[in-house]
C-alpha cells in the first residue's frame, strides 16, 4: 500500500489563479486619474501665465504708464485752513517761552499768517520771572509779528496776584506786555479794582490801570 503524507492530499492552487495582495478599489482609482488629468491641464497653464507675466513686466514697471499725479496747489487757491485744537509755540525777544491755542485755528491769508481763534488761550514768563495766562472767546493771532487781539469776556491772570477782566484786549507776545482800552475790573493784593483800561509794561513787571480809575483797599485780615 502507497501510503502519503496529508500535505500530499491537499489539492494545489491553480497557477493561473493567484490572489492579488493588495485589491484596488474602483472609486478610488478613478479619483487618481481625475487629479492627474487636472495636473496635467493646470500645469501648463500657470506656466503659460507665468511666462506672459515675465514678458509684460517691463511694460508694468514703467514709468510712463503707471504714474501718481498730485495737484499742484497754490498757497492762495486754498482758503480758510482749519486746524481743531491748534497749538502755537514761541519765544520772545529774551528768549522766554510763550504759548497759543484754541479750540479751532482758521487760516484767512496762508501768506501772512493771520488765524482766527475760538476760545483762545495764552500764556507767557514776564522778564521778571512772573507768569501771565490769559483767555477769551475770540482772538486773531498775527504770527509773523507775534501779537494776539482777544474779544469777548477777556480774562487775565498774573500770578502776582492780579486778576483783570476786560473785553477786548492786545498781547504783545513778542515784547511780554498787554493792553486793553476797554472798561476794565478785577482785583490785586491790594484790593479790588476799576478803570478805562490797563496796560502791562516793563516787559511784565509793571500792571497799570487807566482812566478814571479806582482801588477798594482790603482791610487787614479780609480775603480776597
């Protein structure tokens, strides 16, 4: 008897019937070949584009098809400049600062540097060393020869103690005086005070009340 072993018995595969080891879906087949008949047709044409680019870059870059125009300006085909919160710095003719602002700042003439003021502000240092702060509704400063009208509920601080009310008024930045030839109160160490105007003179150190003019003297120990 021809005895095998079971390994002998068992029936060999088929040649023509192996298993594929790694089965390809269908779908995902058919997604490969549709991003690379894109490729194929993208491809080209951003390179098709790029090359046009190239060649129309010198053309880009020039200056006489692509240019910036501005407007040329004169200074008196601008009218009424205006400037919010205006802010004018100086120094007069000892080298002591001063200081201008308002509210608003509205050119008339660029040329000769006028500007209307709203509720104008000033303060300048006396030659002596006194500060002055003074303000009222309007004002016109003329900045080339550094003077400064006010109008309207004109009200002057020096830091001596004086305190003045006016309505009109001329600051001399420049020279640190003031005038007013208005009907002027107010009130000083010594008391309250009237008259026709004032001036400040002597370049601050001086505050003199004109016209008929007249002083209420304080009694000791009274306050301001």
């Amino acid at each position: 008897m021809d005895l095998r072993a079971d390994s002998d018995l068992r029936p060999k595969p088929s040649p023509h019937k192996r298993p594929h080891p790694h089965p390809v879906k269908p779908v995902a087949h058919k997604a490969h070949s549709r991003r690379v008949g894109i490729l194929r047709v993208a491809l080209p044409a951003t390179a098709l584009v790029l090359l046009v680019l190239l060649g129309l870059w010198p053309q880009l870059r020039s200056d006489e098809r692509f240019q910036v125009g501005f407007a040329t300006l004169k200074p008196d085909a601008v009218e009424n400049l205006s400037m919010v919160n205006a802010r004018y710095q100086g120094i007069d003719k000892r080298n002591n600062p001063f200081a201008v602002t308002a509210d608003k700042g509205t050119e008339e003439d660029p040329k000769n540097g006028v500007v209307v003021l709203d509720n104008p502000k000033a303060d300048f240092v006396t030659q002596s060393g006194a500060g002055v702060y003074i303000e009222a509704r309007l004002g016109t400063y003329y900045q080339h020869e550094q003077w400064l009208d006010l109008e309207g509920d004109v009200n002057l601080y020096h830091d001596q103690g004086y305190e003045l009310h006016t309505q009109r008024a001329r600051i001399n930045l420049k020279e640190s005086t003031a005038e007013g030839h208005e009907p002027v109160t107010g009130k000083g160490p010594q008391g309250r005070l009237d008259g026709k105007g004032f001036r400040i003179t002597d370049e601050g150190r001086k505050i003199v009340v004109t016209g008929q003019s007249g002083m209420s003297l304080k009694k000791a120990g009274q306050k301001k």
